[in-house]
C-alpha cells in the first residue's frame, strides 16, 4: 500500500456518491446522546487549540512544522517571513493515536472512518485522563478550534465523514486534510481535464485512494477529465523532479502536468523547486528539455507548507487566532479507551 482543504459543502458531498456510516448517522439522529450534544452546541473558541491527530510520524512531523514556522507576516498575512513564529501564543495539541494505529491493519473502511470521528470527538471538550492506567484521575485540557487529519488513511477514509457530521449539526469548526489541501491548490485555475502528479510512501492509502480523491474534487469543479498518476518515493534520488518526469514519459504520459504532490514526509520539497527554478530558466539545455511536460503555473506541492499555509488562512479568516504576543507551545496527548467505550485523551508517554 502506499498518503492528507477546510471541509467541502454538502452539495460536493452528496455528488460523490457516498454514504456516512452507522456511527455517524446515529450521533446525527440520537438528540440527546453525549457526541450529537457535544457537536450541535460546539463553537470553536480563540483559546481552544490546533489539534493534529493520527499516527505519531505524521503527527510528530506536522506539530514541528506548526510550532517552527515563519512564512507569513503575523501583521498583514502576506506570504514573506517576519521573524516571529506564524503561530506564536497558539496552544498545538497533538493527538497519537497510539489505540488504533497502524490503520493499515483494518480490513475494513467503515473501521478507520468511524476512528477518525472518534478522534476528533476527542479534543472537543476539556477532558483528559491522568494516565493511561489511571482512570479515576481527570484532568483538563483545552478544547479544539481547528483539528488536522494528519494521517493519510483519514484524508480517503474519514473527512466526508466529519464533513457530513459537521454539516448536518452546522457545526463551525473546522477540520483541515492535508491530501486534500493539496489537491484542491493543484487544480486551482486548471482547464478541464488536467494531470495531477503524487509521490507517495509506501506505507500508505492504496493509488486508488489518491486517484478517488482527485476526481471526486475534480467533479466538485465541473473539470472533464483529470487524471492522477503515483509514483512511490524514493529519497535516494539525487534529481527526484527529473527522475519522476523520467518515470512519467517511461510510463507514456504525455499531457502536461499541473502539480506534483509530495505526500512524503521524508522528501525534501525544496529540492524540487530548485531543479524546478534551475529547468525554468532554460540554463541547462538537458534539464530545460523537461519544462514542456509542465503546464503553466506549475506546483510543486508538500505536506507541511500545505498544513501550516491552509492553518494560518482558516485561522485569520474565521477570527480564531489568539492574538498574544508569545512562543506557541506544545500539548501532547494519546488515544485512551474510557469505561464506556469512548475514545479520550491522556498525557502522551512514548514508548520506549
């Protein structure tokens, strides 16, 4: 197997074709059940927290890039560093969700679907268990505002699910997936029919999953025909821009592409966009040779500028931002099973 927008409406939902699962249907129908209460009546607060939840890799990866980065001016949102974190006062709770992981392991979707909600459910009030042994004792934690899908398999098997769920009990927070973050930005402007690129782990949701993703977004937009080719990763590769259009003209592609995602956590974006720069400038003739496989305006798209960026613009955009003047700090949480069978969070203990 090889991996993660702000929820999409309901009218692109219902057009997929798709139908939420029984856990999500009951919260939506049973009033006066804990999850329907806890959903209707949620409105996402300045002081609550980013939670980013799934496997600890992507997790880790994600909650580093939240609590470093600097792409924004913090004062008039352009896109240029101005020395202060983008996410300075910000309270980042991660989510390991060391209960279900590896989700690989399930053989059924509805499985993983109905984890994700679960997860999220979560960091949606103020509990937190002392320890993962000690059930008596509870602590507080603070609620979500945002909630990151982290993990690939959410992205193809739980977003529609939250989407359904939040839409049905206009519930305003948001829930952001990387994957489809990405795509959404490569096929922003594109004609109708376009060729979308992925490089993918190899432990990850099946090609098929990438490829259902884009053409759901794809007949959200009215495009024709948008293909999706993926290739597996390979972080050997000294020239990986190159040797991925080497693999696509080997595999017979000819249509120009739009985007290539990177949906690997361990490849390293900026060595693409500096074969990228180098190709466009027509300095190397051998190199330069490969620009006509691009399309203009050309992305090259990775996981953690997808996070932070599409983070910070729902933020400032729905006045969620906390606005104090201090260093973002880092919250640790993993997945607990209460005594009735509810997933809550307890202070993260990583294993030895």
């Amino acid at each position: 197997m090889l991996s993660a927008a702000v929820l999409c409406s309901c009218a692109g939902k219902q057009q997929t074709g798709k139908t939420s699962i029984p856990f999500v249907r009951e919260v939506i129908s049973n009033t006066s059940s804990v999850e329907h209460r806890k959903v209707a009546d949620y409105t996402p607060a300045k002081s609550g927290a980013i939670y980013i939840i799934g496997s600890e890799d992507y997790v880790s990866a994600l909650r580093q890039e939240l609590l470093e980065c600097d792409r924004f001016d913090n004062v008039d949102a352009s896109s240029k560093p101005d020395g202060l974190k983008d996410f300075s006062g910000e309270t980042i709770g991660s989510v390991f969700d060391l209960l279900y992981t590896p989700y690989s392991q399930y053989s059924s979707d509805s499985q993983v679907r109905e984890i994700c909600i679960k997860d999220i459910l979560s960091t949606m009030d103020t509990v937190c268990y002392v320890g993962a042994f000690d059930k008596t004792g509870v602590g507080t934690k603070p609620c979500a505002k945002l909630a990151v899908l982290a993990s690939p398999y959410f992205s193809e098997y739980g977003h529609f699910d939250a989407d359904t769920l939040f839409s049905a009990l206009n519930c305003s927070m948001p829930v952001i997936s990387p994957l489809n973050v990405m795509i959404d930005e490569a096929l922003e402007n594109t004609g109708k029919d376009a060729m979308i690129g992925v490089i993918a782990p190899s432990e990850s949701i099946p090609i098929a999953g990438y490829t259902a993703l884009v053409q759901e977004k794809a007949k959200d937009l009215g495009l024709e025909s948008v293909e999706c080719v993926v290739f597996p990763s390979d972080s050997s590769e000294t020239n990986p821009l190159v040797s991925f259009l080497d693999k696509y003209i080997a595999a017979g592609y000819t249509h120009q592409l739009e985007a290539i995602i990177i949906d690997d956590l361990d490849i390293d974006a900026s060595a693409f966009n500096d074969e990228l720069e180098v190709m466009l400038s027509g300095v190397n003739a051998e190199t330069g040779a490969y620009s006509n496989l691009l399309a203009k305006g050309f992305k090259i798209l990775d996981i953690r500028s997808a996070v932070s960026t599409k983070c910070f613009r729902t933020l400032r955009e729905m006045n969620l931002f906390t606005h104090n003047i201090s260093k973002a700090k880092a919250a640790d949480y993993q997945t607990l099973l209460n005594d009735e069978n509810s997933v809550v969070l307890t202070q993260y203990s990583p294993v030895q």
